[in-house]
C-alpha cells in the first residue's frame, strides 16, 4: 500500500495508473472504524483500487468545535487501510492542501440551510470545498459516502450533478455497533454511561420507522415519540430531531414522499448525528 504525504506524489501514482484500471475513492478524516472500512470494502468489490484519503478538514469545522482534538490515529487507520486491500492513502499535510492564501470555495445553496447546516454555519461549504479539491486530485471513477451522513450525501450527490463531474457517488448503509448506535469516529469522546444513553438515538428512530411502517404519516406524531423517549435518556441537548423530504432536506408535515428522520443530540460534550430514510 502506498502512503502519500503530497499531492505532486499522489499526482504521479495515479498518472502512472494503467488506463484500464478503476479507481474507487473513500474520503476520510482518519479515526477509522468498521463503517469506514465497510465503504472501502465496497469500493473494493467495484474498482480495481481505491483509493482512502485522511485529512482533517479544518474548513468544516467551526471556532467552538473538536478540530484540535478530533482524533488523529495515523498509525492504526493505515494498518486497516493495509488489512482492507486499499491500494493507496493520501494524507496530504495541511499546508500543501491549503496554500496560505487560499481563497476559492465551493457552495451548494439550499440544502444547506436545514438540519446540521442551520446550527453548524459554514460547515457544509468546507465539505464541498475539500471534497471537490479532492475529486479534482484523486480522479475516481466511484467515491463512496456513508448514509450516516446523509446531508453530506445529499450534497455532495448535488455538487456532482451540478458541476458535471464525471464519478458516481454511492451511499452505503450506515454500519451499528449491536446496541444500534451508529458508528462515528466521535464516539471515543463518550464514557461508558453516554455510550448507553446514546443507544435511545437509534431506538428512537426504529420505532419511528415502524410507526410509518404501520402507516402513520404525520411529522409531528414520529418527532413527538421520538422526542418522548430520547428525553428519556437524559441528554444534554437536544439540537434537532425533525422530519424532511429527502429531495430538498426542508421540514414536512406529512411524509407522503420519500423522507428522512433526522436528529443531532448532544451527550456530554459530544454531538451525535443519525437518520433512517423512509421510502
Ligand atoms: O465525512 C467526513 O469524514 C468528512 O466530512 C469528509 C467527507 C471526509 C470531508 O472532510
């Protein structure tokens, strides 16, 4: 597996890269875990390689967020990447990626105005703006993203459509611990008690899905009950729990179209994000 510290290095492998051959692209911002390695795995069974990027992005982060002490564990992250048949990371330093002064940003207007994009300002254009940097240096034919995400999906799906980029953006499944917590590189910040409490977030939504199973369609009867019982648990903030078309990510009243349950809640210090899709 190759590791390259440097755009001009990567720049090269993939010049080199015999024409027939595919490239598959997961990006990351490190910590990995067995979602991660779940899109790479995926990527593998479609592209001859693939292709991990690690980089945490600090344009995505806001003034009061984890930049400085998101996680940052190189060495284990590269030994998955090995043991998952990647072929190549592109780790690039912050300095190389970013020149001093750089000043061009990417912006999909609209669907970044709900959800995480209404408290996290800024976040979504930092997203667009490392992801399509990236796209322009890695070159994929497929890049992966997890539905853990989904607004960031969704985005992104945009950007590619909007700007004519030549890849296909493939949402994967979210991946659970056995408890049904999603797996996100920021539950190492939980303790042991939050870790439990923050089960409620996927009960929550399962009980909501097999409420619009059974037929219910209003918004504010699923975000009721899953307000009802995530309260149960004792968070330390509620940021949003809502219902939203999964076209344009605004709130509905009635799901009577394809639509995501979504909530961001807050245990300690620590901000969760979930969703399932409905329909
Ligand atoms: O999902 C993430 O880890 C990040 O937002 C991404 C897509 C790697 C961009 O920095």
């Amino acid at each position: 597996m190759e590791i390259f510290r440097t755009i001009a290095e990567y720049r090269d492998w993939r010049k080199a890269l015999p024409s027939g051959r595919s490239v598959g692209f997961v990006p990351t911002m490190g910590a990995l875990h067995a979602g991660h390695m779940r899109l790479a795995s995926e990527s593998r069974s479609a592209d001859s390689d693939t292709v991990v990027s690690i980089f945490v992005n600090p344009l995505q982060f806001g003034p009061s967020e984890d930049f400085s002490r998101y996680p940052r564990p190189f060495e284990a992250d590269a030994k998955l990447c090995s043991e998952a048949g990647v072929a190549a990371i592109l780790a690039p330093e912050a300095a190389d990626f970013y020149p001093a002064d750089f000043s061009t940003y990417v912006e999909v207007a609209g669907l970044d105005k709900y959800l995480c994009g209404a408290s996290r300002p800024g976040h979504f254009r930092g997203v667009t703006t490392v992801v399509l940097k990236l796209f322009h240096i890695v070159q994929p034919h497929r890049a992966w993203f997890g539905q853990k995400d989904i607004q960031q999906a969704l985005i992104l799906k945009k950007m590619v459509r909007d700007m004519s980029l030549d890849l296909d953006l493939r949402i994967v499944p979210t991946v659970r611990e056995d408890s049904g917590l999603a797996l996100s590189s920021r539950n190492v910040y939980l303790n042991p008690d939050e870790k439990t409490r923050a089960t409620a977030l996927s009960k929550a939504l399962f009980t909501a899905k097999s409420a619009w199973e059974k037929g219910e369609r209003s918004a504010a009867a699923l975000t009721n009950g899953m307000r009802r019982e995530i309260e149960a648990s004792s968070p330390t903030r509620i940021d949003y729990i809502e219902a939203v078309s999964q076209a344009s990510l605004a709130p509905i009243d009635t799901l009577d179209g394809p639509a995501v349950l979504a909530l961001a809640v807050f245990y300690g210090k620590t901000r969760l994000i979930d969703n399932v899709l409905l329909g």
